[in-house]
C-alpha cells in the first residue's frame, strides 16, 4: 500500500488562512468543564423486526383542536344540565319537529336554526337498544355497556345515548341525566336513567 502523502502546513501557510481579525474576536473558547451532556429524553423505541429490515414501533400523540362550532350551545348546555335542541324558525319548512343532535342550518330548507332547550326532566322511550360490549376506538365508556334510542317528544330524530344504570327494554320510560360535576364536554355528558312515574 502507498504511503499517503501528508502536507504539512508551513506556518507561513496557516498564517495565510488567518481569517481576518473581526471574525476571530467573535470566536469564543468552547466550554466543556461543567456543562451537561445532551441527554436522550424520549423513550426507547421497540424493535419489532430486523429482517429483511429494521421496523420500529414509533408510538405517536397529537392533540386534535376541534371546534362546535355553531353547535356549541348543545354543549354549553350539557354542562348545565339542560337538553338543548335545534327548530327550524322557516314557517314554510315541512320540518317542525326539534333535532338533536342539533344541527346548524335546517336539513330541509337550509334556514339557520333557532335553540330552544327542553324542562326537565326530560322523559323519554327506548325506542330500541344495543349491547355494546367491543367499543370502538374512541368511545370512552366502559363496557359491556346499554346503547340506546330514545324517543324524545316533539323531536323529528331518534338520538343515541347511553343507558347509565339498569337494564333496558323496548317502550321504558327513561330519564334525562348529566354529568354536571365532572365534565367530559363531549355528547357522553348526558346519558339515561330508568325512570318510574
Ligand atoms: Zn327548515
């Protein structure tokens, strides 16, 4: 193997590439003593295979930003303890009854909606229900837990909720309830109870 030429440098030649004098006054001595190494502050990723290439599992977070929009008076409500409902204000509208969910502008005529809210207690009928014992992802319920349709009076829809307690059948009568002192400020903030009268 040939030896490698090495050059060098005269001092006549490093004197040469001398950067010029304003430069070298912002050059400041670099400080190791004392001072802290880059730490790794994640946490380890778990190999998941090696063949035929090297695959991670990189688990990720994000924070989604979601408005209501104009919806967001239903929500407001929930944290109150009311049920807030959406009506068309369009006198020719065929549509008379209440929504909810609520809905910004009329699916019939397309008139922005007007908000009513409904006493309490609001009763309502099982008009049919489900078991859910495998949520989704994204559903923040325990399970096995009641899903059911209740009928509402005066409302032009049959919404989904939650059974809170109890066992139900077709024609129950049930009662409104809200989570007012815990808040999840989603549509899970209120649910039904079985109700007697
Ligand atoms: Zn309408």
């Amino acid at each position: 193997m040939a030896k490698k030429k090495v050059q060098i440098k005269s001092k006549a030649q490093s004197k040469k590439k001398v950067q010029p004098k304003k430069k070298m006054a912002l050059k400041k001595k670099v400080q190791t003593k004392g001072t802290e190494q880059i730490r790794f502050i994640g946490q380890t990723t778990k190999i998941r295979q090696t063949e035929p290439a090297t695959v991670i599992e990189w688990p990720r977070s994000i924070t989604h930003v979601h408005t209501y929009g104009m919806l967001s008076p239903f929500f407001e409500g929930l944290r109150k303890g009311q049920l807030r409902v959406t009506r068309c204000p369009n006198q020719n509208c065929p549509e008379k009854g209440l929504w909810i969910p609520p809905r910004a502008h009329c699916p019939d005529c397309h008139t922005e909606m007007r908000w009513d809210t409904l006493p309490n207690p609001v009763i309502g009928t099982i008009h049919t229900f489900t078991e859910v014992v495998y949520a989704g992802t994204g559903i923040e319920l325990s399970t096995p837990y009641w899903q059911v349709d209740v009928e509402i009076p005066g409302l032009a829809t049959i919404p989904k909720s939650y059974l809170l307690y109890g066992k139900p059948y077709i024609g129950m009568k049930v009662k409104a309830e809200f989570r007012t002192k815990k808040p999840t400020n989603t549509v899970l903030d209120y649910c039904w109870v079985p109700y007697e009268g």
